[in-house]
C-alpha cells in the first residue's frame, strides 16, 4: 500500500485555485505508462490521461494531454496547429521543460509557460486522472477544471493504441 505522497508544485498550485481533487499514490513502474496506472487505481484506461512534452519544428515545447489507450497522431496535431511537425522531447529536454520527470509529468505548475494541447473528448469524461507531478501518483478532477486553469487548445489528433 502506497502512502500519502507529499505536496508538489502541482498540487500546491490546484490547493491555491481552490480546485477539489483527489489523490491516487501506486507503486510506479518506470516503462509502464498508464496501463499500471490504471489496474493499480481499478480505473479504465481511456480515464487516465498522460501528459506529454513535444515540440515543434521549430523546437517550441508543448504539453499535449492525451487518454491513455490513445497514442498521438503527430500529423494531425501538427496539421491542426498550424506547423510542419510535431515530435516528443527527449527525456532531458521535456524535464527541462516542464520542471518534472518524464514519468511524473504533470500538466500544472510547468516550470516553462507552454501551450496546451488537449484531446477534445477528455473534457467529455466526467473524471479523469492526471499526474499529479511524481512518478506513481495521480490526481483526480473534473475534466472542466483542465479548461479552467490551462490555456487549452483542444485538438482532435487520437489513434488508437493497438498495444
């Protein structure tokens, strides 16, 4: 059993905005992504969504919020954002970034101030799990909150995961 995990710059920045949210510690598996995440909370994958760090061809960063079971489609996000490509960070370069570890990467309290991109249909789920910016622990929201305290664009750039 995983135990209380202490504050981070995320969650101190939802306590400030008066956003209600709820904790979910697991035990952490480097490699595991959202599929461990989601059997050790009990919760169906699509639910848990993943904060990644990419970057443009002109190498802007970005956080782009995706389901779990989804991968993103590089192509139609680039397309839909106005730019010849899209393509995750390095590890190094997304934890300079954004402030967390790869892994741990929550979408609140970015070390960079960066636009965010998110898959239309997460604000159509009424809970979603997030990291809450340490590897092995997520919170839960409201999706609506996303919009309320990110600069979200939403964008349709979702494939399915065949994995």
């Amino acid at each position: 059993m995983v135990k209380h995990v202490s504050e981070t710059p995320a969650t101190r920045y939802l306590r400030r905005q008066a956003v209600v949210f709820t904790e979910h510690p697991y035990v952490y598996e480097e490699h595991g992504g959202t599929g461990v995440s989601a059997r050790a909370l009990g919760v169906d994958e699509h639910h848990v969504v993943k904060t990644l760090i990419m970057q443009d061809d002109a190498a802007q960063p970005m956080v782009v919020l995706m389901h779990g079971d989804c991968k993103v489609s590089t192509k139609n996000l680039a397309r839909q954002i106005g730019c010849k490509s899209v393509a995750p960070c390095t590890p190094e370069i997304a934890n300079r970034h954004s402030g967390y570890l790869v892994g741990g990467t929550s979408p609140f309290a970015t070390r960079k101030s960066m636009p965010v991109y998110a898959e239309r249909s997460i604000l159509d789920l009424e809970k979603i799990y997030v990291n809450g910016g340490r590897r092995g622990y997520l919170v839960g929201i409201a999706p609506q909150s996303l919009a309320a305290l990110l600069p979200l664009t939403l964008v349709d750039c979702a494939l399915a995961d065949p994995a």
